[in-house]
C-alpha cells in the first residue's frame, strides 16, 4: 500500500514528466551564459534573464542589487516566491560558476539525456530542478499554508559574502522558517552539516638588495618559507582531528589546510625579495571553534615570525564558523522521506567537505541541507555533466519536501 508520501512523489513525478524537455532546454540556455567566478562576470545579465523564466512560470521575482563586491561585475540576487503560506522554505542556489578549463564548456552540449557544460551540475542544473519543484508543489496543491521562497545568488563559489552575506546582513532570511535546501551536486546522499572556514594572507617583509650586494638586504622569501614550516606540520596536525559526522570519504575526516595555495615574492631575478606573502586556507570540522581556529592559525604565524625576527602581517579575507543540522530532527526526517519515495533508496546525511551556504540559515537555527542533482566528482572539471533524469527526480524531490515540511 502507498503511503501518501510515495503518491506524492508519484504524482510530482507525473505532473513534471510533460516538462522534462523544458527543463533541460532551460538548463541549456542558462549553462551558455558565462557567469564564471573569479572574476565574476555577467551577473546582472544572468539575472536578468533568469528573472523573466521566472516571471513566465509565476514565481513573482525581483532582482536584489547588492554592494559592489571585488571583481563582480553587477551584484546581485534574484528572488522569487512560490505560494501564500505563512511557512517559508527556503530553495537556494548560486550561479556563478567555477572558471573554465576551456571556453567551450559555455556552449553546452545535450546528447543521450545528459547536459554537458560549465554549471550543468553546479548548479544551474539545480537551479531549474528547484524552479519546476517549486511550481509542481504549487499545481499538485502541496503547499497548503507553506509558500517556498526562493534565494538565487551570485559569489557562492568565492565565499558568499556578497550574496548570501547581503541576504543574512538584511534580514532577508526568516529565523523562523520552517527549512531550507541548496542545490549542490551532492546526490545520492544529503550534506546535513558543512565545515568552517579560514582564509588567511600571511605578509612578509624585508629589504631589497641588488644580488651583487646580498648581504645588505633581508630575504622575504627567506623568512616567508621558515614561516610556513610550522604551518605544514600544523596541517598535519589537524588532519588527525577526526571528525564523528559520517562522511563520503573517510579518508577526508580530518580538518584540512593548505599552506600556499596561492604566493608570490620580489621584484625581480637579481633582487633580495623584500617582500613576499602565502595564503592560509583552513577547513575545519564542527568539532572545533571558530575562534579557537583563528587563534590557532594566528600563534603558529606569529611566533614562527618573532623566532627569526621577521616582520609580518596576517590579512583575514574569510572566516566562517561550521554549520550542523539535527539529522533526526522531523525536518530531516522528511527530507529522508522524500529523497526515499522518489528514488527508492534512503539518502544517507554526511558532512560536506567544504564550506557551503547552508551555514548562512543554519546558524540562524534553520534545519538547513545541501541535496542537489549532478555529481561532485565532475563539477568543476572539464566534462562537467548532469543527467536530465536526476534534473527530474531532483525537481520531484524538492516538490515533496516542500509539501512534507512541518506538515
């Protein structure tokens, strides 16, 4: 016998088959509009041609713009809304994406049911799944007195903090809302918690000196490398902190940090470099504070320095604190429930590798996960593809969720 969630999903999934063609044909256009980050262009025109899909599906959107931020080129976000219930759930995405291996992958290819191109899984694809999920709640009468809300925002992939930070900074989220979904490729399993983050510039400076008159300089470069010694066995160090949230990769367990990711040092060839500077970059289990994180990075820095007597300056460009939501909390359960009837198969809840805006509403004490279409495994690389049957599924899923929350 059916349980009226598996004829919910059964009828989402019939009402959304008729549009599945639309739905791949939208991923396609919007896959071909280059809104790569960094640097960050053509967000305004992204937006506005996601804000007239939106409007031609009756989702009442509006274009947010949001303070100049960095490189972006025209900020913003674009919101929309679903229903007219007093319970909000939040369906969240981002679209920009990661820069490119090659121009090419803005012309997306569709062949054999699957989308290929730069943002077919992260996340455009997941944007046009949360638009049809949405409207299919709508039709099928699923809302009752809930209304979806929908958040698109434009920096996810360098932080956040122009987009979603604008949303948290003007009180564009409801504390009270009843849950909210990103679509991040994560499937088949769900991330119910993300890590925090830190981002660091380490700067060192010395003096410049012509080659030929070494002696007289101070090596940047030289004090620079000395510094970022204790760092790497730091590294080490923190990989071993495992931790107790399951994950896809066990291996991964530990908090990560990469010491360099980006540097650079000098003038020239012939000069004593007098000045030099590394990134820090830190993702660190729930587990551990925020602040503690920071004090950490902090000492390991300043005393390497105050040993060889160098001069040096810590820039923080990002710290963000790790996010957790309840798995056995009725939310999650719901959500447990919805991925099942459609799939057929339980989602297990894991904790995402990075940091990822779920951690802009869960810390504001909204159940918050990340359960998108695609697979992470391609997402940034050169044959980044989402199948069209997971678009459907996806848009299938979000529709009973969005009926099941707080019912």
């Amino acid at each position: 016998m059916l349980t009226p969630v598996d004829r919910r999903a059964a009828e989402a999934l019939a009402w959304l088959e008729p549009h599945a063609a639309a739905m791949a044909e939208l991923v396609v256009e919007l896959v071909g509009l280059d809104t790569e980050n960094p640097p960050g262009r053509g967000l305004g025109r992204f937006a506005r041609s996601l804000q007239g899909t939106m409007e031609a599906l009756g989702c009442s959107p509006e274009i947010v713009e949001v303070a100049s931020h960095a490189a972006l080129e025209d900020p913003c976000v674009v919101i929309g809304s679903v229903g007219g219930g007093a319970g909000t759930i939040y369906f969240h995405g981002h679209f920009d994406v990661v820069p490119v291996q090659s121009r090419d992958q803005f012309r997306p290819v569709r062949a054999g049911r699957t989308i290929t191109g730069r943002g077919s899984a992260d996340m455009k694809g997941g944007l046009v799944s949360m638009l049809y999920g949405a409207i299919a709640a709508r039709e099928l009468g699923l809302l009752e007195d809930r209304r979806v809300v929908l958040h698109f925002v434009c920096d996810e992939e360098t932080g956040g903090h122009a987009g979603s930070g604008h949303l948290r900074d003007h009180e564009l989220i409801d504390s009270g809302a009843l849950a909210m979904v990103t679509a991040e490729p994560t499937a088949p399993v769900v991330w119910s918690a993300c890590r925090g983050a830190i981002t660091m510039r380490v700067h060192v400076r010395g003096r410049e000196a012509h080659v030929g008159q070494a002696h007289r300089g101070i090596n940047a470069f030289e004090h620079a490398t000395r510094i970022a010694e204790p760092l790497h066995r730091l590294a080490a160090e923190l990989r071993e902190r495992q931790t107790a949230i399951p994950m896809d990769d066990d291996d991964a367990a530990g908090s990560m940090l990469v010491v360099g990711g980006q540097a650079g040092a000098g003038a020239n060839f012939n000069v004593v470099p007098g000045e030099a500077w590394f990134s820090l970059d830190l993702r660190f289990n729930p587990e551990e504070e925020l602040d503690a994180m920071l004090g950490l990075l902090r000492r390991t820095v300043e005393e390497a320095a105050a040993e060889i007597g160098a001069d040096v300056t810590i820039d923080v460009l990002q710290a963000e604190p790790a996010a957790v939501t309840d798995v056995e909390s009725p939310t999650a359960l719901a959500l447990a429930r919805s991925i099942e009837a459609v799939e057929g198969t339980p989602a297990p809840f894991v904790l995402s590798p990075g940091n990822v805006d779920i951690r802009f509403y869960a810390q504001r004490g909204i159940p918050a996960f990340a359960y998108g279409p695609g697979r992470l495994d391609v997402s940034h690389g050169p044959n980044e593809r989402v199948s069209e049957d997971a678009l459907l599924r996806c848009a299938a899923v979000y529709a009973v969720f969005a009926g099941a929350v707080g019912s």
